[in-house]
C-alpha cells in the first residue's frame, strides 16, 4: 500500500459552504496535477447544514488507486495529516447536532499533523481555546478574517488559495507551490489569485503545540443508547417542563427558566454571543419574545438572561433591542465559558459594569450577521488588505 493523506476543512454550515468546497475540491486537484489521485467529498454532522452549525468537508488523496480506494472505503478518515478551521472560534470545539457531544477541533489530527487556522489573533490566544492533546501538533495560522458569505453569495477574498499555498508548505509530500498555482489557473484562471497563494506560501509559519498546553477540560459527551436499549416503535421524549430561577444574592425565587434539550447545546454554532447590560434593560420582553431558540431566562426581578448553553449567536436579540448598548453582540474569542451574565451582575454589579464596558469597547468590527441582506462586496478590500499587509 501506498501513502494516504486526509484533510478536513472544519466549517460554519451554510456561511462557509462554498468556501469548504472550494478548498477540499482544491486540493484534489492540486495533486492530480502531481499525478496522485483523490476525491473530496462533504459531510455535514450527520444533519442538513443549518446557519453556524459546525460541518465538515473533507480531501483525500493517495500515491496509487489502490490505496486510495482504501481510504475512500471509511465514512471519513479516522485521523487526519491536516485540519483546516476557517473560523477561529472552532477552535473552542465543534458539536454537529447532538450526536457526539462537543468534539476537540483537533481531534482528528495525527501526531505531528498541523491545524491551520484563518484567524487575525496570535497562537497564545488560539492554544487556549483548543483542547489539549496526549501528542504534539503543529498550529498554523493564516492572517485573514473569517469568511462569512451565505447560502447563495460567496465572499471571492482569497482565503481558498492562502489557504492552499500553506498546505503546499507545511505538507510538501501532498503537492508542491507550482501544482497550487496549476490547479488555480485550470480552476479559476485568475493569476492574482495563484499569486496569493504563493504568498501565503512564503509567509507562513507553525508552532508546536504540546501535550499541557490547551484548554485542560474534558469536552461535553454523552453516552449514545445501544440497539438493545430502545424500545418498539417511535418514542420522542418531551421535554421537561422549566422551572422558576433563584437570585444568588437575596435567595428569591421567581421568573422562568424553561427546560432544554439535553443533548444538544447549541453555543458551538455561535461566533458571536450577547452581553446585556442589565442596568438599562426596560423589560420590553422584545429579546425574550423574538429569540428563535427561546434562550432567555426570566429572572426573578423580570430581567432576561441569555443563556449560554442555549444560545446561537443569532444576533436577533440586538435588532429588536429598543435601547442602545443595551444588548450588543460580541466575537466569541472575548469569551472563556458560558457562565450566566445576571449572575455576576447580581454578584457584583460594578465588577460587571466594568467586565461590560471592556467587552463592548474592545469589540472587533461585526463581519456577518442578522444585518447583512445579502452582498459582502464592501468587505473583500479590507480582507485583501490583510492578505498584503499581514503575510500569512
């Protein structure tokens, strides 16, 4: 048998669809032009791809047919030479649709195996957000701001071919810079384009992540029921009724906090979360009535509290919200767990005012979202800005 290489592009269902295609088609072609066969193909989490939930799309290539069919043999690869995450806060962990529980971003990434990372922040604010690893692996990032499109527009800002001209890089053995460069002619005829590639190519670099470094938890899991445990028929469990809250600090009990699905948590399909200041929160109840997924909880003092477990990160809370400021969606990144914000707020109101204020203020500019009616043109020359200026 001969060599198998895998990549996966782990991606935001429905933003960054063609985005993932373009790149693992890509990369097939890339090493036919070497002469080594391939095949890529989509896997979308065991569910039709929804907006943000995380999806996958992966490559396979092979030095002969033979191998090849053996790899093409597997659901997808058990482990993979590449893993390419185009939004940097996959970096947190993936959940599909309930069927895993919550999957490190580089959990199938072989010993040695570089994660590739399209992320403006540095590697010391990416390794902690990754879970650590029983082996070393290489983390690469390519300078950019995640690109976020939509079902029937795509975002033309290079990242694809940056992202091609790394891989040529850091995995010569799947396909050198001049098979990118072929491949971006035969597919897109576009020479400013290869010529990106060949700069990512030149600019990028990997750091080596060890074994104690990364986020130290256990990821969420649950046990998935065997064949013997279900019982005839069709049965759907409810879910269980909600309960009323109890304020931290003066021990009232009160408002409404409804049950939620237990299995599926819905925060690995946000790049951006809520933060409210409660302080000039009028309880119009627009937040609470116009939520998709109903992830507010009323309070006992009748304020409303995202929560974190349950939230998307739609951003429909900050449209209808009537009052500046008072809801304000902010990147994912600022964030290291889904701890209730009325909580620290009733703790500590002004730690929280404070907390607030540096969230809201230090916010990067919003790249997608609820405002958006359908084109992104007004963003490609910032992106291509960074592609220049930055490196890779």
């Amino acid at each position: 048998m001969g060599r198998l290489f895998a990549v996966e592009i782990v991606y935001r269902g429905i933003f960054q669809k063609t985005l993932a295609k373009n790149i693992s088609r890509a990369i097939v072609l890339a090493a036919h032009c070497e002469g080594k066969p391939g095949i890529s193909f989509g896997r979308y989490g065991d569910s039709p791809e929804r907006n943000g939930i995380p999806a996958k799309s992966f490559a396979i290539v092979a030095t002969d047919d033979l191998t090849l069919e053996e790899g093409m043999a597997k659901y997808e690869p058990k482990e993979v030479d590449i893993s390419i995450a185009v939004d940097d806060t996959l970096c947190k962990g993936v959940e599909s649709w309930a069927w895993y529980g919550l999957q490190p971003i580089n959990r199938l990434t072989k010993p040695g195996g570089t994660l590739i990372v399209t992320s403006r922040e540095q590697p010391e604010t990416l390794i902690p957000m990754c879970h650590r690893k029983e082996y070393p692996y290489q983390l690469a990032i390519v300078k950019g701001i995640p690109s976020f499109s939509g079902l029937w527009v795509y975002k033309d800002d290079h990242t694809d071919v940056r992202i091609l001209g790394a891989i040529a890089r850091l995995l010569p053995e799947l396909f050198g810079l001049e098979s990118v460069q072929k491949a971006i002619m035969q597919e897109w005829q576009d020479p400013v384009k290869a010529s990106s590639a060949a700069r990512s190519y030149e600019r990028i670099t990997s750091v080596t992540v060890r074994p104690e470094q990364g986020n130290p938890e256990e990821p969420y899991k649950f046990e998935l029921p065997k064949w013997w445990e279900m019982g005839e028929g069709i049965a759907i469990p409810g879910i269980a009724p909600g309960h009323t809250m109890q304020d931290p600090e003066s021990q009232k009990s009160g408002g409404y906090q409804p049950a939620r699905n237990p299995t599926f948590k819905k925060f690995t399909t946000r790049t951006m979360r809520p933060v409210v200041n409660f302080d000039t929160c009028i309880k119009c109840t627009l937040c609470w009535l116009q939520c998709p997924d109903s992830c507010f909880d009323v309070t006992p003092e009748g304020l409303y509290d995202a929560n974190m477990e349950a939230c998307c990160g739609c951003g429909v809370c900050e449209a209808v919200c009537p009052v500046k400021d008072c809801v304000t969606m902010v990147n994912e990144i600022a964030f290291q767990d889904n701890a209730s914000q009325w909580e620290m707020w009733r703790k500590d109101k002004p730690v929280y005012q404070a907390w607030l204020k540096e969230k809201i203020e230090h916010r990067p500019e919003r790249s997608h979202g609820f405002r958006y009616r359908g084109q992104y043109e007004e963003q490609v020359p910032e992106m291509m800005e960074i592609a220049r200026e930055d490196g890779a």
